[in-house]
C-alpha cells in the first residue's frame, strides 16, 4: 500500500475517517484483502479460435497481448466508423448494415470481402 492509502485507512488523510470506495478499514486483527480491478480481454476467444484452427499450437501471454490489441484496435476503429455513418443518417442505432459499410471502408480488398461473408453467416446463424 501507497503512503496515501495507508493515511486513508488509518483515517487520517482526505477522506477523514472514512475509506475510500471499494477498499476495507483497516481493524486490529482482521486481515485486509485487495480486489484486483477484472481486466477485460478477447483472450479467451482468440484461444478458442486458435484450438480451432490449430490444434496443437499455443501462445505466449506476449503474443496473446498482442493479438488482444490487435482486435481491441480493428474493434475500436469499426466501433467508430459505424457510430459516424449512423450519426450522418441521422440514427440513433448501429445497425449490421453500418458495421458492414465500416468494415468494407475500414479493411481493404479482399480481406473487407471476406469479413462481410463471415459476419452475414454469423448473422443469420443468430438469427435462426
């Protein structure tokens, strides 16, 4: 623990007597326990994509960051293009037609061409 959180806990720092959110008082003989805050990952997806595709491939915890980068990035960047052609059809939806049009603006060639097949499957899949 930080000087300051130490101060907190002991009530003597900003938070005059009271913790802050998320953390416990510190009382004469119980043992304080930290939550780490959940770090939301793709890592288990992109893992069971790769057992699919190779089954007897692994990862290092760098390539997985990685590649959890990678689709934080690609997401991000649709996400975006989306939220900006829906805005300029004056929609307050993102539909799957605006996430085709930004994927096919965002990825290039074939790669847009492919993407599009793979989620219009995915689509109906869902929707059956």
């Amino acid at each position: 623990l930080s000087l300051s959180q130490k101060l907190i806990m002991a009530g003597k720092g900003k938070g005059k007597g009271k913790g802050k959110k998320g953390t416990k008082q510190m009382v004469e003989g119980e043992a304080t326990t930290r939550h780490r805050r959940r770090k939301e990952t793709f890592a288990s997806y992109i893992y069971k994509i790769l057992k699919q595709v190779h089954r007897d491939v692994g990862i290092s915890t760098a390539g997985m960051d990685i590649m959890n980068s990678f689709v934080m990035d690609i997401f991000t960047r649709i996400a975006l293009q989306a939220s900006d052609l829906a805005r300029q059809n004056d929609k307050a939806t993102i539909t799957s037609r605006e996430i085709q049009t930004a994927v096919c603006l965002i990825l290039p060639g074939e790669l847009a061409q492919h993407a599009v097949t793979q989620g219009t499957k995915a689509i109906n899949k869902y929707a059956e």
